[in-house]
C-alpha cells in the first residue's frame, strides 16, 4: 500500500493528464458524428478481425477431427451400398446414387418445425424432394433451392414422415417427430401383432425416391402403445444428433425422374 502511494504521488500528475485526455476523446467521438463513424468503422475492423482470427484458428485446431469425420462419412456410405474399391462396384455406386457433401451453415432444433440451411443449391445440381443424409443416419429432405444454398425440412418438423422397416422382422412403418425432444421421435403404423424390444433398430425402406435403403435412422426407446386394434405407437431415439450436425450428404437419385414417370396417378 505504501509502495501504491508512493508511485501516485510521483505519477499522479501523468496519470491525471492521461485520465483527463481519455474522457475528451470519448466526448469528442460521442458528440461528433463523424468522429463517432470513424471510431465505430475502427473498432468493428478490429473486432472483425479478431473473430475472423479466433475462428480460423478453431477451424484449424479441428481439422484433424474433420478430416476423421469425412473419412468415416465416406467409408459409411461405401459400406451402407456395399461398394469396395473394385471398378464395377464403384460404377453401380455412381450409377444407382449420387452424394454431394455439404457443409451445414443454419440449423435449428428447438422449434416445432425445424429447417437446416447447407451451403449447396441449384448450381450444385440440388433440387426439392432430395435427401439429406449425415454419417449417422437420416437428417431430411430439401425443400427450397437458391442458387447456392438449399432449406432442408429435417426430421424434427411435424410435417416431417420418413418410411422405415425393422431390421429384425423387414416390418415397414413412418417415423415422425411429437416436437418434444431433438434426441426422439415417434414410429407410427406398427401392426399390432409385432412384438417389438428396446434397442430395435430401424433404417430407411428404400420405398421412397429421396433415401436409399438402409440408411439408419434410430432405436426404439421403449414399448409401444396401442394406437387402434390394428397398429401401434413407439418412441424411437434417432441415431441422428441434430445438435452437433455439421457436416451432410444430399443424395441425388439418378433415375428419379424416370421412376416418376411410370408412377400412375388417379
């Protein structure tokens, strides 16, 4: 303490100069509009560049974890179609689906009717009614297509139906979201009579032209409830996190169109 008066009494005329220098400055750019433009266009240059900064180094220090997660998006996809490294595999693979990556930039899980917005659109050949995909499992279809970005419907959006089967029994059933939990869903249209157990795994049908089959898409949580004499109700946890969602897969069906096309309609 006495160390602390000394220095003020020897500087304190400085410090008091300083002080005084200081509030005449914020005064000044307070009460002059343009001083107060130059000073905000400085401060945010400065703040700007410091985020910028501070984010690329969190992309950098992450890139080993990225580059792990692409390598295992890849292998999954390869193994969920089948595919090995030989020349007519990787033909049937390109023949049958096409994945474009996509990098996730808006997401939103706590609304009732939740989109994702990927930095993919219309001049990357993305078009409404594809699926989205993730190294996990089912995260949606695309909705709406700009010129470079597209809106995904993911699964937790009440308007939200994917066709699945049971991997033990190739029972087929939808899933839809009770817009409770982004970790849960629900799997409607169960028979009755199927007696199903906690840990029961579901994946896509491959009935519908967004999804290929197989394609995971969650667990049951517990035992079902009777919705009517005939089918049934579940609560299924997705293997999808949508909280951690990053990184995506559209898939383009290249033959859509013509499956389309033979589709008869009254």
């Amino acid at each position: 303490m006495y160390n602390l008066f000394i220095f003020l009494k020897k500087h304190g005329a400085v410090i008091l100069f300083i002080l005084l220098e200081v509030i005449c400055l914020i005064m000044i750019v307070q009460s002059l509009p343009y001083h107060n433009r130059k000073m905000a266009s400085v401060s945010n240059g400065i703040s700007g560049n410091f985020l910028k900064t501070v984010s690329n180094w969190n992309d950098y220090l992450h890139l080993k974890r990225e580059n792990e997660t692409l390598a295992e998006q890849n292998a999954l996809l390869l193994k969920r179609l089948g595919c090995d490294e030989t020349e007519s595999d990787m033909e049937y693979y390109d023949d049958v689906f096409t994945y474009v990556p996509a990098h996730v930039v808006n997401n939103s899980i706590y609304d009732v009717n939740n989109y994702i917005v990927i930095d993919k659109g219309r001049a990357d050949g993305i078009e409404p009614d594809m699926g989205v995909i993730c190294e996990n499992g089912v995260v949606g279809k695309v909705v709406n297509v700009s010129s470079h970005f597209a809106s995904v419907m993911s699964m937790l959006n009440t308007y939200s139906i994917i066709s699945c089967r049971f991997v033990d029994n190739q029972y087929v059933a939808n899933v839809v979201w009770d817009s409770k939990n982004y970790r849960y869903g629900l799997v409607k249209d169960i028979p009755s009579h199927l007696i199903i157990n906690k840990g029961d795994t579901l994946v896509t049908s491959g009935f519908s032209n967004s999804f290929p089959a197989d394609v995971p898409v969650g667990t049951i949580e517990n035992g079902h409830d009777n919705d009517n004499e005939m089918f049934s109700t579940a609560k299924l946890k997705f293997t999808t996190n949508f909280s951690t969602l990053r990184h995506v897969f559209v898939v383009k069906n290249n033959y859509k169109s013509e499956i389309d096309s033979l589709c008869i309609t009254n």
